[in-house]
C-alpha cells in the first residue's frame, strides 16, 4: 500500500497524513467546479503553492475527475471530445525545465499510462493521457507569439505572469470549445494582468462576473510543503518593497490602491428593484468642461449601503437637475439628501451660480440641495469601514452595471510623492466619500414626522438654511 501510494501521491492528495490544499488552492477547486466562472487568478508571493495548483487541475482537467476524490469534471465541457490543454512556463531551462516538469512528473499517477516526448528543445513537452486521449502542451514565454496562434483547446495554464501578446494569441484558442484560463503568479511587473484579467470587462464596459481571483501570502503554505523557518530565512534577505511583492504577493504597482478591501465577490450585486422605503442620498460632482458625476447610494433596513445609480454624461446645471429630478420620479426614490461640490457655490456676488441653478429646480420638486463636506481623508475612511467592517464584513455594495463607479474604485490610487489621492479619474469616488460623510441612518417612512428630513446627517436642521441659501 505505500508503494502503490507513493507512486499515485494525487490519489491520496486530501488523506492524511497528506495536509491537502492549502486555503487559497482550496478557494480555487471549489470554486472550479462551477462553470459559471471561466477565468481564474491565483496571485500570491513565493512559494505559495500555485505550480502545485496548476499541475493538479491539469492533470484532473485531462483525466475528467479529481483523482483524490473522483468528483466529475466533465459538466465543465460542452463537447465530449479528448481535452486539449496547454501550459505557459518561462524560459525553457530554467523554469520549465527545473520547475514545471519535474511537478508534473511528481503529480502524475504511475497508474495511469501516458506517453510523452520533447520538443527539440528539451524533454517531455508534450502529454498524452492514454486513457481519455487528453493532452497537454508546454510552451514558453519567450516563443515568438506566432508559435502560439491557431490552438483550439480547453484549457490555459500560466505558471508566473506571461506577455499580453502571448496571452492574445492563446485566448483565441478559447473560443470554439469556450474553454478556461488560470493564472498562477507573484504578480511584480505586469500591471496589465490586474487591469485586463482580474479586472476584466464585457464589451460594454460592466465588470465580468466570471472572474474567479484570490490572492495569498507566502505564509498561507506554511505547512503545506514549506517551513515558516524557511520563509523566515528568505525574508530577511529582501528589502520591504520586495518583501511586501514575494512573500505578501502585493506588487508595487498594487501598492498605492486607495481601496483595497473592494473585492468584486463580495461587494458587487446583480441589479433589483430598490425598494420604496429605502432612503436615498445623492451626491453632484459639477466640471464645466468635463463629464458630470452623480452618484445615488441607498440606505436599508439594515443601515448596509447600496450604491443604486451614475449618471455620467455631459451637460450643464440644468440639466444635472433636471436629470436628477426624472431619475427621482422613475425610480420613486425615497430621497434624503441632495449635495453637491462645494466648488459649485462660486462667486458670492453672482447671483445664478451652478448651485443656485440647480438648487431652483430641485426646490420645485420640494428638494433641498446642500454643500457637500470636503474632509476627503475622514471620507475614505468611512468607505472603507463600510467596505470592511470591524468584524470583516461589507457593509456597502454596488450594482454591478455601474460603469465608471467601478472602474474608479478599482483603480483609485495614493500619488507616491505627495502622498494625496490622485485627482485621476475620482469624480465618482468624490461623491461617494461624501454621501458616507453623511452617516445617514435608515428610519420608516411613518416615522418622518419624528425625523424630519435631512436631520440624519452631518449637519442639523438649524444649519440647512445657512447651507443652501434658502
């Protein structure tokens, strides 16, 4: 029995005295039984078990089950056909050569016959499963892309971050069998893997909801193969930015994100009627020669915030209110506060300011506009706390056909010299700091005579008129 389990070590993956996955490889195999998700990230510093991950699911992926547990892969395909599988190291020698072949051949059953041969270049390239007919094909990320086109297959596996031109060329090979990609790396230098994979985007521009991505530290595969003595060791020969990439697999470009709690698995919701009692603020991000931003983030029952709706267009103060005033009377939204930039005020002396023009419309459909708060750093804060909580939990959440909020949260960003946050591409977030400013709180609507409106904020009742000019 230890022969034959020494010689099958997948086979016994998940029994003792085998630790099994560690947490992150875990996050991904359950969540690769689900064919709703066609890409996956596995991000993470050294040594976090992603070679490990990516040669098992290869190997499950030719064989149609898991072989520890024998749970079926084949719901995942739409064909019947022998799987096609390819495998993107780096260089030929010192990584495939050293790293990605000798785990395949650790991996692979003795059981389970196979035929392999090389490719000129070096040995055991190229796998046949002589049992389903599947096959996996090792190529590099120093092959000329050219060498990557014309695949149709089932599978992607990307072992350390790959050239955006490599990646084109294989994706297309996706496409006839609507196949899966993984990607498995300590993301140091390719920015355009966050941006354009963990981030990706339908055509539309709304996020992609089959995006499955965790990220782990070094530390998540103590246990798991390694030693935190070992880790420990390799830590105290690299400097903090280094350390902060190896070992916590936060990349430096990574580094600066206002908003790094935003996690699209948790905070984004499919959209749904916002229920009639729900309290809505809603805030004015006014340019003169840009787009205007105006956000609406809604309050329940449970005081979790919702944000429900952008508009995100070009016009002037009319018809930002006018605009606000229609997607009141669609939606029937039950408003609480209307503020706005404080910059809109402008000059005292002139008499029809941007904020005098939309607070006239607004004031004939009983709305009352006021200055917003400018104390952006307590503002971020309160994103974030909503964001995740003391106990970890989120307590706001965005509809995820909301375009431009997204990609702001996602992308928002600490300037490294001067320490502020950049003014690139935040007028969305400038209006959702401030609504949190306001710290509205949910009551009934047959409560309102004894919270009249606008009390639930940040200013009182007795200052509103001082506010507005009204």
């Amino acid at each position: 029995m230890k022969a034959y389990r020494d010689a099958n070590i997948i086979e016994f993956f998940d029994t003792p005295p085998s630790p099994g996955p560690n947490p992150r490889q875990k996050d991904i195999l359950e969540a690769w039984l689900d064919p709703f998700y066609k890409t996956f990230v596995f991000s993470g510093g050294n040594r976090g078990g992603k070679t490990t991950l990516l040669t098992l699911i290869g190997i499950s992926m030719m064989a149609g089950k898991y072989l520890w547990n024998n749970q079926s892969l084949l719901h995942l395909f739409n064909h019947n056909k022998p799987r096609k599988i390819r495998y993107v190291g780096q260089g030929w020698h010192d990584h495939i050569q050293q790293v990605v072949i000798p785990e395949l051949q650790k991996w692979w059953p003795k059981n389970r016959p196979k035929k392999t041969h090389g490719n000129g270049v070096i040995r055991d390239t190229y796998w046949l499963d002589e049992i389903s007919g599947s096959t996996l094909e090792i190529m590099s990320n120093s092959q000329e892309s050219r060498v990557h086109e014309g695949w149709p297959g089932d599978l992607i596996l990307y072992d350390e971050p790959c050239r955006e031109d490599i990646y084109i060329a294989n994706a297309r090979g996706l496409v006839d069998r609507r196949g899966r990609e993984l990607f498995a790396a300590t993301l140091l230098e390719e920015p355009w893997i966050h941006q354009k994979i963990v981030n990706k985007r339908h055509s539309d521009g709304t996020p992609d909801r089959r995006v499955f991505a965790v990220s782990g530290t070094s530390y998540d595969n103590v246990g798991y193969g390694i030693t935190k003595e070992g880790l420990d060791d390799f830590a105290d020969k690299l400097d903090d930015e280094t350390k902060e990439a190896r070992l916590s697999g936060v990349p430096s470009y990574l580094s600066g994100l206002v908003y790094k709690d935003f996690d699209r698995k948790i905070h984004l919701r499919s959209r749904f009627q916002v229920p009639l009692d729900w309290m809505i603020d809603i805030h004015i991000d006014f340019h003169p020669r840009e787009m205007q931003a105006i956000l609406f983030v809604a309050i329940d029952q449970r005081q979790d915030r919702y944000v429900v709706e952008e508009i995100w267009d070009h016009g002037d103060a009319k018809w930002i209110a006018e605009s606000i005033v229609r997607a009141i009377s669609y939606n029937k939204y039950r408003v609480n506060r209307i503020i706005i930039d404080p910059l809109a005020k402008g000059d005292s002396n002139n008499p029809s300011t941007v904020f005098d023009t939309i607070a006239e419309i607004l004031l004939r459909e009983e709305l009352i506009l006021e200055v917003a708060s400018k104390d952006k750093e307590h503002g971020i804060l309160e994103v974030k706390k909503y964001l995740k909580g003391p106990n970890n939990m989120a307590s706001m959440f965005f509809f995820d056909d909301l375009i431009e909020t997204i990609f702001e949260i996602e992308g928002l960003m600490w300037e490294k010299d001067t320490n502020k946050v950049s003014k690139h591409n935040d007028h969305m977030m400038e209006g959702l700091y401030r609504i949190c400013l306001l710290n509205t709180k949910y009551y009934p609507p047959e409560d309102e005579d004894e919270y009249p409106q606008y009390n639930t904020g940040k200013y009182a009742n007795d200052d509103r008129d001082a506010m507005t000019g009204y």
